[in-house]
C-alpha cells in the first residue's frame, strides 16, 4: 500500500478498524517453506587496501580512508581520527564521481561561443603549450596582476598559490565574499581573530542552544561539527531554531521552531538582545574583559581617547573608585553606567549607550518585521539566561544572504560575551588546529601593492570592511568596470564563480568580456563550460596532497591523504600539471629552484617539511602531551593515515583585538564609522557600520514592504547529500536517486499561498526577477506545511538555473533553481558579501 | 422443431464446449496454483520442476554443481506460474464468446427463480433437495434445483471475481498496491470457494442417479423427454407451454411424491 | 544471542548518509557476486540497490508542523512474515538474525511485499527478483557491521549483540525522557503484536511520534492475514464437503441397496403371479 505524505498513512487507520479481528486471525499457523542457507561470499572483508585520503566531495577534508580492490575504488569510509569523526552520505558515494562518464577526459579547447558548450579535444601538449604562452606574454608584458587565480577545490593544493605568487599576480582571490566572511568579519571585529569555523559550540555538555539561521545537519560536515552536533543531540540537547523553514537535518524530533521571515535575524536578535538587557541577565564577571567601560561622545559614537601608540590600545574611562578619569588599565572601578562631562562634553560609557538603545527598542516593532512574537524573543533570552554558563549562540559559518547579515552575526557575538557562554564548558568554544612547517621551497614574498581588492578597499567606500582576499565577486565588478584595471584572464582552479556568486548576467558578461579563461578541473561546471582551455586534473583519489588541518572540531587532527588508485579517465595529477605550467611560464633557474623538486620527488618533500614544522619548530598548536602521541616519523604518520588527538579540557579563550578586550563596542567599526561619514558624505549606508545596535531591514524588505500574491522571498539550504552545484554530487546518479526521493531539485512554498494561487504540487512553475522578466527559471512545485508564509525555499546547487551546463550532466536535474543567477551583483555594506537571497521573485504556473 | 422429441435439448453445444473446455482449465488452474498458495503443496511445485531438474540437478546439463533444493523448487514454482498465465489467457479468451452469447439469452437463464421469489420459496426450494437427494423422492421443479442455481451464480460471481482479480496480478505494476494487496485476497477468496463447490459439483455430478444429465453434459446435450418430464416437471410445463411440443400420454410415474 | 541493528530518531541529521553507503555498498556485491565492474555499477541508477529509503512527511499545520523522514527499512521481525509465507522458500534466517531473501530461489510472485506490514521489499524490475535489506549479514559475519551503520556520522544507528544495544538504547531514552519530557519508546524490544513479533532492527522514537516514523502499533496486512484464514477455511471447508459427501454417498449406497432388494422382491412376486 502506498504511504501517504500528509499526515499519518491511510493505512494506519484501516489497521486500527480491523484490528482485533486479524490479530484473531494471525493465530492460525502457515507452514514455513525450507530455505537453504545461502553462502556468505568470499567477501574478502577487511583484507582491501586502505588508502588515507581526506574526502573533497565537498570541501571539508573529512579524513577517510578508500577501500581499494583490485586497483580500483570499492568504498570510502570515515577514518576514525577521534570521537568526533565521521564522512557523510556524499563520501560514500565517492566513486560514483571518480568513475563518472561525465568526467573530462581530454583536455579541451572552445570552439563555440562562451558557455555555449562547444569544443574540440586537443593533446596535453597543445594545450599546456597555449596555456603556458598566454601566462608567459603576461608575465613578459609586465602585466602579471591581470591574471586571476581562483583556487577552492584544486588539484594542486597550496602549491598553485605559491607559483602565481612567483608568477607576479597579488589577485589570488578566494571565494569568502560568497560563503563565510561576514562570519568571519564579524569575529575579527569583536574578538580579534576568527574566520570559518573558528568556533564549535559544546553541544554535547550545553543545557540550551539557539541557532539562527544555520543548519548543522543540512551541509553537513561530518567530521567534527556533525559528530559533535550529533552527540549533543544524543544528550537531549534543548534547542531553539530560527529558520525560514523546518530545518529536519537539525530538528526532526523536537528542536523549538521559530519561523522567521528571510533577512530579518537581525530584529530577532535585537529583540533576545533587549530583554537580555532589560531583564539584566549580562553577566557582571565578564564585563572587565569587554570594552565596554570606554567612554563615548555620543555624537560621534568614537572613544573620547583611544591610545593606539601603546600595544594594547588603552582607552578612557570613568574610574568611580577615584571618582576621576582614567586610562582603563590603571582603573579600579571603572563605570558602565552614567554620564559625565569631560572637556566640556557629556560623555558616557559604551554599555550605558548600549543599554538605551537596547532597552529603548519596541519588541512590537521588531516582532512586526520578523514575525516572531514577542513572547518568543523574551522566553529565549530567559532561557539562555537560565542555562548560563552551558548555553550557546550558534556562530556556524555561513551567513552571507542579507544585507543585514553582518548585523545580526554582531549581536550573536554580543549574546554570547556578554551572557558569559563564551570560552566556557557547554558554551561556545575554539577549535583547534596543528600549525605545519611552510613548503620545502622558500618562495619569495609578493608584491600586494597591485591587488585589485586592495585597491577596492582603499578607494571604494562600500567596502569599508572588505577583505583583500575574500573577494571574488569583486572582482567580477572589476571585470565589468575597469576599475582599477580589467583583468585579461581567470584561471579557475577549482571554484565555480558562475554558480556560485550572486549576479547573473553581470557574472556571465563579465565572463564572456575577460580575455582569457583557463580551467583545470575533473568535472563540467557553470564556470568550467566558459573556459577557452579545460585540462583534466584528476581527482582527490588519484593524486597525494600535502597535509591539512583546518578542521571545524575541537579536536586537533593532521589530515593526510594519499593516492587510492591511478589517475583514470585520462586525467592527470594536478602537481604534474603545474609544473608542465610552470616549466614553461617560469624561466630555467626558477624552474629548477622551485618546482624541479615537486617534478621528480613528489609530495614527500612537502610532507617531510610538514611534518618536522610541527615536530620541531615549537609553534604547532600542540601540547607536547598531545605531540607524545603523534606517530614518530613521517612513515609512520603516512602509514597510520590521519591522526587525531582526544578533546582537551576547555580554556577561557582571549580577545586578540587592538585593545587586548572583547571589543562588544567595536572601536573599528566606530573608527570607520566616522570615516565614513568625513570622507564619503554621500554614501548611503553609513549606519551599516554603527559600533551600537541598529534596527536594520533587508533590501528586499526595504524594496517591497508589501508582497504582492505571486511575490515571494527566496531562502535556501545545503542538501546533506550536494555540495554547492558540484558536479560530483549534481550529477551523481547515487545521490541522484536519493535527491528525487527527497525532492531536493524542487522549490516549495506554504500550502496556503499555493491555494491563493491555484498551484497545487508537482506543477512546472516559473520564477523571475520583476526587473528581469526575461531572465526565468523553471523549477517543479512542492507545497509544503513547513515553510514560511513569504518565501520560496529552494536547495541550493542542485538546479539548472540558467545555464547550460546540464547538457553536459546525464543525470543532473534539467530545472530548478540558482538564486545566483538572477538579478545583478548585489553586495552587503561593508563586508561586501554577495546577497543572493536579498531579492523578491515572481512566480507563474507553465503548464 | 420436432413435435414429438425423443430427447431435449439440455446443453447447447457452446455450453457443453465451454464446460468441458473449463474443466481442463481448472485442472492446470488449481494444480499450478496450489503452491503459490500454500507452501503445503510445494510438491506440486517441485513436481513441475522435474525436467528442468533433469537438466540441471541429477545429471548436470545447465548448472555444473547441481541444483539446491530450493532451486528445484524455485524453477518449478516460475514454471508453474507460466503455465498458469497462459491457462489464464485461453480461458478469458474462451470465455468472452460464452459471455456474450449467454448474455444475449440473458432472460430465458433457467438459473432465475421461477415464478415465486423470497425466502419462503427459498425454504421450499431447500426442503426439495432433501426430498430429493436424502429420501429420494421426486420434487417439481424447473431445468435446476435451487441448489444448482444458487451454486451456478456462485460460480458466475466466483469466476468472475478471480477473473478480474488474476488480470490484476498479472498485470500488477498498472495498479496501486492496496488493489494488488486487495486482489489476492479476492483471488483466494474466490478459489476456495470454487474449490469446495467444485467438489460438491464432481460429487453430485457422478452420482448415478444424476447420470442422464452427466451424459447430456459429456455426449450431446439431450435428456430423454420422459426423465424430463418426470423429474424435471415444471422444466416441461414451461417447454410444453412455449414450445407447444405435444406432450405424450403421460406415462406412470415410476416413482411419485 | 541475536545481533540488533537500532535506530536513533532523535539523533538522526537526515543526512540519508546510510542510504548512499547502503546502494554503494550493494554495487560493491554487484561486482564481487555478479561480475558487473564497479565502474558500471556505480554509472546507473539500480534503484533496486536502496534497501534503505527516505519517506518525506510533514507534520501539522504551519506555523505548528514539523518536517521529518521516516526511515524505510527491513525490521527483520521475529515473526518475519516474508519468510513464512514465501511460496518459493527462497527467504531463510542468519544464524544471527538476519532475515535474507535468496536471489537465485526468488520467483518474483512478490508476495513478501504483499505480506509485509512495513511494505519494505521491493520487486526489482530488472532482474525480476524481490529485494530487501539482508542486514549486511556477509559483513556481520565477517566481524564488521552493516554499513549503514558504520556510515552514520551522529551515531544514530548503531548495532550489536542485543544485550549491549538494547542497554544503549534504555540509556538513551532514560536521557531524552528526563531532558525533553516527552515518553520514548524502543520499538520492536517487546512483542509488538502476534503477527510480527520482537523486531531485529528496533528503533527510539517519543511514542507519540511513532505512527510518523512508521513503527505502527498494530503491525498487519489486514488482506493477507484474512487470506491466511480462508486457507485454513478452505481446508476446513474441503475437508467437510468430503466427509459430508463420503457419508451421503454411503447412506445413498446403503438405500440403494435396500431399494434393490425391494425391487428384487417387487420382480421376484410379480414373476411369481
């Protein structure tokens, strides 16, 4: 019988009405045929060859080891580094992308127009010859820094950055803008440090969780976050998740769900951050290590003295014990409450400024905006407060949707100093990883004066806290704008900008516009099918890679990773490609000073580097307990596979601000906020970078107050079993089968607008931008009970969009959604992260 | 037609034919059928199993190592189930021309009620097969007893219900699994009450003082106008009435109520 | 001692990780037992490969509904009703527990799917067969676990000789009782009803959750449990007819006999006149 979907199955029902009759019935005994016992097949379990090799089927490098039988992949299982280790569904079904008849498996050159499709196969020779002619004639034209390298998923790990730095271009530009760094920008501002994945909240021994807009079970990351996430589940952990929709990978069971309406987190968490200043639920002990005692001109919100000459800065405070004002270093008693006159000014303390505009609020007004309500906003703060210390605020990682996204991360940070959880047993506490020597060769520094975003950040003034590395939808406004100068070619090392970046055709034009486009990748992408040259790098399972560490676990892990099998399907070792590259870009002394190493020798020599940098140098971010346990030699570590240690007891964690304090008053962002306003008059979103709290709505909002019938926001999520628009799991037909059960390529709205709108599910719809009209996507309907009112809920990675590349993939889904692919570049004040989701769509049934 | 008949006509020749075809039918039907429905006749399964078992398990022709027993009873249970579809096939194709010529005599069926309906005439109709098959007394009634036709639209139920519910199962993935679940139930159901009918009707059937409809059944469908008009008293009223064949002097009843 | 598989619906992310090692792993048997290399096996669909499937289903009406998958998967009961009902005899149980169907007995008369409660086997249109999970009995045997198991990454599946898993399972639920204030169940631990029995692969759920995740309370195919009685009823019906029948065919015989012997004695005295 069919299971129905909504609701408890027919089936349950017809059981119950005939119940006691049929268990009256199963009395009667049936005769049991005689099955003949099978045999257990030769199954040789337990006697493959087990490879170490750190899965990339997404780019978290969980430590696995391959099965391998007869020269080839038969399974990828989780190598258990420590308690917290585990591989996810993707990594199982690895060697379904290995062994992919998709794959690229000639290197290619286009002959139809870009993104078109369309090209010949070429031999390795000319293409590397073409390759190498074009970066030469840049580098001899003295034009080096017009070459764009974009490095994620790459085949040449770490060695790529360094020939490009030799090579002479600063533009190595990663893909942060459009991922993590108003997470990470946000942790740099407040604490001093921080980036993805800097923290791991202690789920496994907290007493309360509150997690806005994030997933830890949706993008999965199996190996630390996921592992620990799940042991905290496994305790019972209470939590309360605010998401636009149900988020089931987190909260199956029994989590509190808050919806909220895209893009207004920000109002949420003003409102906790209200009643937790109203109710005095701040934590008195922490107060001394924030800045919070400063005292401010509340005209120019900037520190009446910040001493930046003396390391740390010092600044000006009220001491109440001496009744006079002083450096905060040399006070007793500093003040948080109050006003005082100084030099003629009424100034007061950071907190008391903080306070007011905190308790001044109108939860109503926020409430209104988020469509949380009220009662829920104080009966979180009231529960954070009462698990205390054993509480946390979800940091996650990836929070670059909205504009007001940077806000709302603050106030996360602000949630967590100041309510005592962070660096605490239960809270919120640092990850941990092993510090490696650097490469066997000392490559030269480079010259950053020439970077595009750095010139971006000094001349810009939207990007008053951008990152001269996290930039790459940057540069494609430079692409567009000339500013400082247009780049002449984009080596794609294994990012996909046209997926991946919100702007549509401001992405796709300024991929057609660049002079040149090299791509070295295994797999076709929306980025790889504009290339002029594809050459087939092979996989993680057909290559060794140098160690990695940066794991998000709380455990410190040296992830290593070894060739499983032969390159297949006609790729090459991304090492060997780069130095045919290089060999032919570089002179001859270069050559042979850098790269002739590699060539001959392999990756031993990085390893053997590695290693004795966390052995010997003293700087590895070991114990020398913990360093009691590692393997004693490389052979060992190479043979043992990844190694792990076990969970240390947690540490109060330090600010590494200027200040040397937890900057919950940030004096940079205050500092630019008065930049801002001297240097920029005209720019209109100053208030983006207020040091106090801020009622802030999202562009969409500030765009559209009012949905009309057929509008809807968008929000998305990571399917646990995709990996962004990676055609390793797009077009996986292991996973494929499984994304079709779960409807994963569909968008769902809430079942009372798709009434209003005579949609009913599995209906072809259409999706636009109203400034766009002509820029539709299709995608198949699902009506959903779990999603907000206002929004479109799409999985991201696994829709056609608007490109071709699916021609290219047998079993990717020929519809669904890219959020990136409409619109234009659309970027967050400040940080200048990508806002893919800050938009309001249209939607029409086709047929 | 003939004014003075020797015999009348009992069974038309489509009916002796469909019959005695059906007959056949029903003997692959039940003896392939058995075992998928209990695993106490897997005999019957592993019976038809035997040629392939000869090429495969006692003297190895299509496996070298021989055949587990399950195998021999596996292979036999697919031939089974092969046979039993195409049975299935000749039987409904045997069946639609029998349907629809019956059909288009639909109002003469002497298996009606004949001219008093409810369950004293029921009652009455039941006290005469005592009469009947118990005291051996003679009973006035049409060309069938109620037994007959209350067994008759059975069987016309019965057979069609595992008629419908067998095109299900062989066609299954056309239809949702609760009708398939429903569709075994039924095709059970209708055989067990087949089965045990069935036996009552071979019973009945070979019983010697049925046998001038036996032979009107397996020869050329004729009972003799006098067994008629003796035993089947009302059945020769009606014909006699209808027909205006002219009735010979009544002969003694050799046995009378 | 028999070997349980548990499964943790509390901690579960959804991550369907089992399902994917669970249809690879099924590629990986296809080249050790059918000769199909793993790089064809692993370029098609094989849906007959899933032996464990996600079930969406929403729960309630917005803004109080709930999204969860429930968890298709064999129980390997006690009472496996596949295995006794398999005209073919192809489905045996593992020495530890393991209900296992024989591909090379399979008929593909499908009726193990039409008696499963739980509607867990699947008729493979390609090769004709029914299939279900065979609890990684050639891994268990060999001293790992299945490979669902091994693939969850939140621990939410573990396995093991029952003692021990049945230990972490009352732990667990001891937790989530006292933290979450809702009563948790360990379904398929106790008999669940007559027709299924205890369960090889039990699952933790709140037991108002349970109908959601499918651990039905009254475990059943109504239809083929009323088949099984009109097996026993036609047996019990076959044999009265014959026993009424061999009785009237005496009491028949005996009259007759008496009949002929009047007639006898009818001819005998009318032949005498």
């Amino acid at each position: 019988m069919k299971r129905e979907e909504k609701g408890i199955s027919r089936r349950s029902f017809l059981k119950a009405s005939s119940a006691a009759g049929i268990t009256a019935l199963s009395a009667i005994p049936s005769s049991q045929a005689h099955a003949a016992p099978l045999r257990v097949p030769g199954a040789e379990y337990g006697r493959e060859k087990k490879v170490p090799v750190m899965c990339q089927m997404c780019a978290q490098f969980c430590p696995a080891n391959a099965c391998v039988k007869d020269g080839k992949v038969i399974r990828l299982e989780p190598s258990p580094v420590h308690e917290y280790s585990g591989t996810c569904g993707r990594s199982r079904a690895a060697a379904a992308a290995l062994y992919s008849t998709d794959r690229i498996t000639t290197p290619l050159i286009r002959t139809g127009e870009r993104g078109e499709g369309k090209f010949r196969q070429a031999s390795w020779e000319e293409a590397l010859d073409l390759i190498g002619q074009k970066l030469k004639k840049l580098r001899d034209d003295g034009e080096p820094e017009k070459v764009i390298l974009f490095s994620r998923f790459s085949s040449a790990m770490v060695w790529d950055l360094k020939f490009f730095e030799l090579f002479g271009t600063p533009n190595i530009v990663s893909y942060g803008d459009t991922c993590f760094e108003v997470v990470g920008r946000s942790s740099q501002t407040i604490l001093g440090f921080g980036s993805a994945g800097t923290h791991s909240s202690d789920y496994e021994n907290a007493d309360y969780g509150l997690i806005v807009g994030k997933n830890l079970g949706g993008a999965i990351i199996p190996h630390g976050w996921g592992a620990q996430f799940g042991k905290g589940l496994r305790h019972g952990l209470p939590l309360t998740v605010v998401d636009p929709r149900h988020p089931n990978e987190m909260a199956q069971s029994y989590a509190e769900w808050l919806p909220i309406r895209p893009g207004t987190d920000l109002s949420f968490l003003l409102g906790v951050l209200h009643f937790v200043f109203r109710k005095e639920y701040i934590n008195k002990d922490v107060l001394p290590k924030t800045n919070l005692d400063a005292l401010i001109d509340p005209k120019t919100l900037l520190p009446v003295h910040l001493d930046k000459a003396v390391k740390p800065n010092d600044y000006l405070v009220f001491d109440t014990a001496t009744q006079s004002f002083v450096m905060s270093r040399a006070a007793a008693a500093p003040a948080y409450e109050g006003s005082y006159e100084y030099n003629g000014v009424t100034v007061q303390p950071a907190m008391a400024l903080m306070k007011k505009s905190l308790v001044d609020l109108d939860p109503q007004k926020l409430s209104a905006t988020c469509t949380i309500p009220v009662s829920r906003m104080e009966s979180v703060a009231d529960k954070l407060h009462a698990a205390a210390p054993k509480a946390f605020v979800e940091i996650g990682y990836r929070w670059t949707r909205h504009t007001t996204d940077f806000r709302a991360q603050i106030c996360v940070h602000t949630l967590n100093i100041l309510l005592g959880l962070y660096g605490h047993e239960g809270g919120v506490l640092l990850n941990r990883n092993v510090h490696f020597g650097g490469l066997p060769v000392e490559f030269p520094k480079p010259d950053m004066s020439k970077s595009i975003l750095k010139w971006k950040i000094d001349n810009q003034a939207e990007r008053w806290l951008a990152s001269a590395v996290e930039g790459r939808a940057g540069i494609i406004q430079t692409v567009l704008d000339g500013k400082p100068y247009k780049p002449k070619m984009f080596f794609l090392w294994g990012q996909d900008i046209v997926a991946g970046t919100a702007g549509g055709k401001d992405v796709t034009d300024a991929f057609k516009s660049v002079e040149s486009i090299i791509a070295v990748s295994p797999f076709w992408s929306d980025s790889v099918i504009y290339a002029d040259i594809i050459v087939p790098g092979c996989t993680f399972l057909e290559q060794d890679q140098p160690f990695f560490s940066y794991y998000k676990s709380l455990i410190p892990v040296i992830g290593v990773s070894r060739k499983a099998v032969e390159p297949v399907m006609g790729s090459r070792d991304g090492y060997w490609i780069l130095c045919q590259i290089a060999k032919r870009v570089l002179t001859g002394d270069e050559y042979n000073r850098y790269f002739l190493q590699l060539e001959k020798e392999g990756m031993r020599p990085t390893w053997e580097s590695q290693f004795a940098g966390v052995t010997e140098h003293g700087n590895s971010g070991l114990t020398p307990e913990e360093l009691s346990t590692l393997p004693r030699t490389l052979d060992d570590l190479l043979e043992h596979g990844s190694w792990g240690t076990r969970r240390s007891v947690p540490s109060p964690i330090p600010p590494k601000t200027a200040t040397g304090k937890f900057e919950v008053y940030s004096f940079e962002l205050a500092l630019k906020f008065d930049m801002l306003g001297a240097t920029y008059p005209d720019y209109a979103d100053r208030i983006f970078a207020s040091p106090l709290p801020v009622i802030l709505e999202p562009r969409w909002m500030l765009q559209k107050p009012k949905l009309g019938d057929d509008e809807f926001v968008p929000a998305t999520g990571f399917t646990p079993l995709s990996s962004f628009a990676g055609a390793q799991a797009r077009d996986n037909p292991i996973l494929v089968a499984l994304h079709h059960r779960m409807r994963y390529a569909n968008v769902f709205i809430n079942e009372e607008r798709a009434l209003r709108l005579g949609l009913i599910e599995g209906d072809l719809v259409e999706i636009w931008m109203q400034e766009h009209p002509d820029e539709k996507q299709q995608a198949v309907l699902s009506v959903s009970q779990i999603i907000h009112p206002d929004v479109l809920f799409s999985y991201h990675g696994l829709g056609k969009g608007l490109q071709k590349t699916t021609e290219k993939m047998q079993y990717a889904r020929k519809n669904g959604l890219n959020l990136n692919h409409f619109g234009r570049l659309r970027f967050s004040p400040g940080v200048c992260g990508h806002t893919p989701q800050d938009i309001v769509l249209k939607i029409r049934k086709v047929s | 037609m003939n004014e003075h008949p020797e015999t009348i006509v009992a069974f038309t020749q489509l009916q002796r034919s469909y019959h005695n075809h059906v007959l056949h039918y029903m003997i692959f039907f039940i003896i392939t059928g058995l075992p998928l429905l209990s695993t106490s006749f897997s005999f019957i399964g592993s019976f038809f199993a035997i040629p392939y078992d000869f090429l495969g398990g006692a003297y190895p022709v299509l496996s070298a190592s021989g055949l587990t027993d399950n195998e021999r009873l596996s292979a036999g249970l697919q031939v089974a189930r092969v046979i039993h579809r195409i049975t299935a096939l000749l039987f409904v194709v045997h069946t639609i021309p029998f349907v629809v010529v019956q059909l288009i005599h639909v109002r003469s069926w002497a298996i009606w009620p004949e001219d008093s309906w409810g369950p004293a005439a029921l009652f009455r109709g039941i006290k005469g097969l005592w009469v009947n098959y118990v005291c051996f007394g003679h009973v006035r009634i049409g060309k069938f007893n109620v037994g007959q036709k209350l067994f008759a639209w059975t069987m016309i139920l019965a057979v069609t219900a595992i008629t419908l519910s067998g095109f299900v199962l062989m066609f299954r993935d056309q239809f949702s699994e609760g009708v398939q679940e429903f569709s075994r139930f039924v095709h059970a159901a209708s055989f067990v009450t087949i089965g045990v009918f069935l036996i009552v009707h071979l019973y009945l059937a070979l019983l010697p003082m049925n046998r001038p409809s036996l032979y009107a059944m397996f020869r050329d469908g004729g009972l003799p106008t006098d067994y008629v008009r003796s035993h089947h008293a009302l059945w020769y009223e009606n014909l006699t009435r209808k027909k205006g064949i002219d009735p010979k002097p009544a002969e003694k009843a050799e046995h009378s109520v | 001692m028999r070997y349980l598989n548990m499964y943790d619906s509390i901690s579960c992310l959804n991550c369907l990780a089992c399902m994917s090692a669970c249809s690879m792993e099924n590629r990986m048997r296809l080249e050790r037992d059918a000769g199909v290399s793993i790089e064809r096996g692993v370029n098609e669909y094989l849906p007959g490969s899933y032996y464990l499937r996600p079930w969406r289903r929403e729960v309630g009406k917005y803004p109080d509904s709930r999204f969860l998958v429930a968890f298709e998967h064999c129980r390997h009961c006690e009472n496996a009703q596949c295995l006794i009902h398999c005209p073919a005899g192809a489905i045996e149980r593992r020495p530890m527990g393991q209900v296992v169907i024989n591909p090379s007995a399979c008929i593909g008369c499908r009726t193990c799917r039409d008696v499963c409660p739980f509607d867990i086997p699947i008729y493979d249109n390609q090769t004709g067969k029914a299939r279900k999970c065979i609890g990684c009995y050639d891994r268990v045997e060999s001293g790992m676990q299945p490979a669902c198991v091994t693939a969850c990454p939140s621990r939410a599946l573990i396995s093991g000789p029952e003692d021990i898993v049945l230990a972490e399972g009352e732990d667990r639920i001891a937790i989530y009782s006292k933290r979450l204030g809702r009563d948790y169940i360990i379904y398929g631990k106790d008999k669940i009803n007559r027709v299924v029995g205890r369960l090889g692969w039990v699952s933790i759920a709140a037991r108002e959750d349970a109908e959601y995740y499918d651990l039905f309370a009254r475990p059943a195919k109504a239809t083929m449990i009323a088949r099984d009685g009109l097996k026993m009823g036609g047996a019990v019906g076959a044999a009265c007819v014959v026993a009424g029948a061999a009785l009237h065919g005496l009491y028949l015989f005996a009259k007759r006999k008496d009949q002929v012997k009047a007639d006898e004695h009818d001819t005998k005295e009318n032949a005498d006149e």
